[in-house]
C-alpha cells in the first residue's frame, strides 16, 4: 500500500535506500542504521524480496513511459505559506511538516482529488510561462497540457501573477478562482505602487459570490466558486469516477502511441467487477497485471465520446495497470474470473515444521485449525522469526471441471512461498494473497506446502527484555517513530505470525 500511494502520487522510481552493510559473520540481526530499510540478507524478508522487486520493476516499466497526464493546475500560494511563519526566515518544507505548514493546500488537493481530478501545482514564475493552445488547454514549458488553472482563496499574490492570468483567459484558458480574491502584495520593495497595480487589476476581475458563476472573458473564462469543488463542476472537464464513485487510487500518463497509461490501487476494501469508464476515449484497453505480468484486451462497451467504458475486476487491494489504444491490437482477451462451484477449504491435517528459525523450533505440530504460529505449544514459537513449512493433502476428485483453481491463502504474516504437488506456484507478499493453481492440480491426492516466512520483531521485542545487545553498529541511532527519547521495542505486543485463517481453493471459470 505504501509503494501503491507513491505510484498514484507520482514516483516511478523506488530504491532502498542506505541498505547498511553487515559483515558476513555479525550475529542476527546485524548492523543497523535508523535511516534505512535493511533490505539485505539478514533480513527475512530477504526470502520472498525478489517477488517484490518484479512487481517494483513492472510498475516503474509502466509508470516511467510517457509524459504526466494531470487534469488540473494548482497555483501555490507560497507568499501565503512564508507570511504564516511570522518572520522566521528558516522553512523546510519537509513530508513531517505539511499539516502545520500548509493544511489549506492539502484540503485543496484532498477536494480536487475526490471530485475526480488530479493536479499539479504551478508558482509564480511558471505561471509566466503557460501559453494557451487552440482548443483552450494550458501548456508550460515540458509536454503535459492542462483542461484549468485553479487559484484557491490567497491573501497574497504579486500583480504580476494576477494580469497572467487574467490574460489567460482572455487568450481562451478556463481560470477557476474560489474562496477569495488577493487583497495584498507580498514583500516591502515599491509597496504602494504594488499594491495599487494589484487593486486596479482586481477591479477588472470578477467578484465571487455564494453561487458559482461562469463569466466570459474574451476567448476563455473565468469561474467564480465559493470552493473548488463546485467550480470544477461547471468547468466542463470529464472526471475519473473510478475515482470520485470507487474511492480508487490511481494517476494517468498519455504515452507515446497517443492512448493513455493507468494506474490503479484499490486501497479501501471494497471489491469492483464490473462496468467502469474512464475518463478518455479509446479504440481498446489492455490490463496488465503488475503482480504476475499477465496481460490481456479487456472487455469494452459502447460508452459516452469521448469516454472508455470496460469491465475490471479489482479486489481489496489489489492493483492494476490499463493502457489505452487509438487502435485494437493484436492482443489476447484478458481472463475475467467467475466462480465455477464453491470453494473447498483445506481445513484438515495440516502439519507445521520450521526449516529455519531463531531461535530453533525442533518437531512438527499437527493441526485441524490454522492460527497463528506464535500460539503453537513452543515458547520458542512467540519469539522466534524464519520460515516455517506448512504441509498438508488433500482430495480432488476432478480439476478439470472447472478452467482454473484460485488459492486463497486468506491472512498471510508476512510473506509465503507455495508450491503444489511439487511445482513451483509462486509467492505472496501482499493482498490479496491468492495464486492461480489449476494447471498444477491432479485428480486424487494433491500435496500443497507453503513455506510462510515472518518479520523479526517479535524476536526484536525479545531482545529488548532480555537486555541482549544487538545494537551493535557503531552510532546505530535507533529511533522511535514517535520521537520519543527512551522507548523500549520490548513494550510492542506480540505480532501473529504464518497462516492465520482458513485456506481454501476456489474453483473458477475464465471468460475471455
């Protein structure tokens, strides 16, 4: 979820970043550093990392094609940010601080983003460089075009700044103005003379009322709204209801062919299959499963000019990137899923044994219920980390009477490889930790073992109460996320880790 709001923010580029070197010798969990991910072998999640890093490499393929496709200019009304720091001349925009330094801009984002629009921001100085095209979008200085420009209520604006965009829409651009008008200049050099350019030019702009208004200006116009949502409404530009109606996390790039890239996360729980439309015409749609690689045509339906509508199947988070087509290409159909009957759940015989872990876990324990290893009859179990081989057979008595088998592995901690009868089927990391298994299913008796592998901090905690020293890198500077100055990871309560609920295979259709 972390990796999927940067992609929808943005970032195409993930690195790891100071992974710190640890001897080859050093004890677990080997040396440190507090500004860091320790992603290295000394790590568990080591383990299943390369399927994390093929999904990063899918994504970063996809998300770094093509130029920015935002729908919307923001200005940034910085003379504003520096006039609330009340004379401190030091101001660091840094990720901790955007609450208290700015909370105005973030409601703007917030209100654009859920009406269905995508913005990027825009200063004084680039404000001067936006021309306007024949059809009335706004261009800067790189490639990316925008449908308006929206200046939230300002208390201070260089007169500069105001004339641009008065006259971009006089030359046909789409100025949104809400909450207030300028009533200031900023800084002290030639104040007054400023100040009454900024109020003769107010004099030409139109007034905002408690009803949004639309108001011809030359070529263009400018809308008049007590908020941002409600002059976006009359500003004629189409939204992204997967956005604004599905509560989806995505963002839009236009590629070099002319169609479009997407996107997509489902961060918020609740599961779409079904007709969706996109907010940009095309001939076709292809889905590209970052998670798998797999890729197909989607199914389309008669839509709107101007519009894209499609079926897309997405569950709790999942995520998904579409790419847009000016032409049908020679593609295979993308597989939807259908269930076929209902699910079988593995829910007897299953056997645990840990092939690696610290501290050592010798036997294999017997089950009927999968729940968390930590409440195995080990000590050892709540407080170890490493993987542990979860075994079990079952029957089927014909595979082929449905197109494929879905392997629910349910609540995963944190990451499992599984193989069937033998064969490889592929890893899970993230939700919603399922596999597609049918091809590797037999008629009869079927082996399935899942090597589940959990994270270090329930051996961390343990550590800490027993006062073991495994700060051991030289200025290790292990902080609290709260900034607390003494804190103990002994106080953390204890993380469940391997399967914790029902596995189950699901039998399915696949239309194409």
């Amino acid at each position: 979820p972390e990796l999927d709001q940067m992609f929808c923010s943005g970032v195409n580029h993930v690195y790891f970043h100071g992974a710190p070197y640890s001897p080859k010798g050093a004890a677990f969990p080997g040396w440190l550093f507090y500004a860091s991910i320790n992603m290295s072998p000394t790590n568990s999640i080591w383990r299943d990392a390369d399927a994390l890093f093929a999904y990063i490499a899918r994504c970063q393929a996809f998300l770094s094609a093509g130029t920015p496709d935002n729908d919307v200019l923001l200005y940034f009304p910085l003379e504003d940010v520096w006039h609330r720091q009340g004379g401190n001349p030091y101001l660091m925009f840094d990720i901790h601080k955007m609450q208290q330094r700015m909370p105005d801009i973030k409601q703007h984002v917030t209100e654009i983003m859920a009406a269905g629009y995508d913005p990027d921001y825009i200063s004084d100085a680039l404000t001067e460089t936006l021309t306007v095209s024949t059809d009335g979008r706004l261009k800067g200085t790189g490639d990316a075009t925008y449908g308006a420009i929206i200046v939230p209520a300002v208390r201070f604006m260089h007169p500069a700044t105001l004339r641009k965009l008065l006259s971009l829409a006089q030359e046909g651009a789409t100025v949104i103005v809400t909450g207030s008008l300028p009533a200031d200049v900023p800084g002290l050099s030639r104040y007054d003379q400023r100040l009454d350019s900024l109020r003769t030019l107010l004099q030409a702009a139109p007034e905002i009322g408690s009803v949004p208004c639309v108001h011809s200006e030359g070529k263009g116009r400018i809308i008049t709204a007590p908020d941002i949502a409600s002059g976006l409404k009359l500003s004629g530009l189409r939204p992204e209801t997967l956005r604004s109606d599905r509560n989806i996390s995505m963002i839009r790039r236009r590629n070099e062919a002319g169609g479009f890239n997407y996107f997509l996360a489902n961060l918020k729980g609740d599961a779409i299959d079904g007709k969706v439309t996109l907010a940009t015409p095309a001939a076709a749609v292809g889905i590209f499963d970052p998670l798998t690689g797999e890729s197909g045509l989607a199914q389309t339906y008669e839509s709107e000019p101007g519009t894209t509508s499609l079926r897309l199947q997405l569950r709790p988070g999942q995520s998904i990137m579409l790419k847009t087509f000016a032409e049908k290409p020679e593609m295979a159909p993308w597989g939807y899923i259908e269930p076929a009957g209902n699910p079988v759940n593995i829910n007897r015989g299953w056997s645990i044994a840990f092939e690696n872990s610290q501290p050592a876990i010798s036997g294999t324990f017997a089950t009927d219920t999968l729940t968390a290893w930590t409440d195995l009859p080990a000590e050892e179990a709540k407080v170890n980390f490493g993987t542990a081989v979860y075994s079990v057979e079952f029957s089927l008595d014909n595979p082929t009477e449905a197109s494929d088998w879905i392997l629910d592995l349910g609540d995963v901690r944190h990451s499992a490889e599984v193989t069937v009868n033998g064969q490889d089927a592929g890893k899970v990391w993230s939700a919603p930790f399922t596999l597609s298994v049918g091809r590797l299913l037999k008629p009869g008796l079927n082996r399935l073992e899942v090597r589940v592998t959990n994270n270090q901090a329930n051996r961390i905690a343990d550590f800490e109460r027993r006062g073991v020293k495994w700060r051991i890198f030289k200025d290790a500077n292990i902080a609290s996320v709260t900034n607390a100055k003494t804190f103990s990871f002994g106080d953390w309560e204890e993380v469940p880790a391997g399967l914790n609920s029902t596995v189950s295979l699901i039998p399915v259709k696949i239309n194409k």
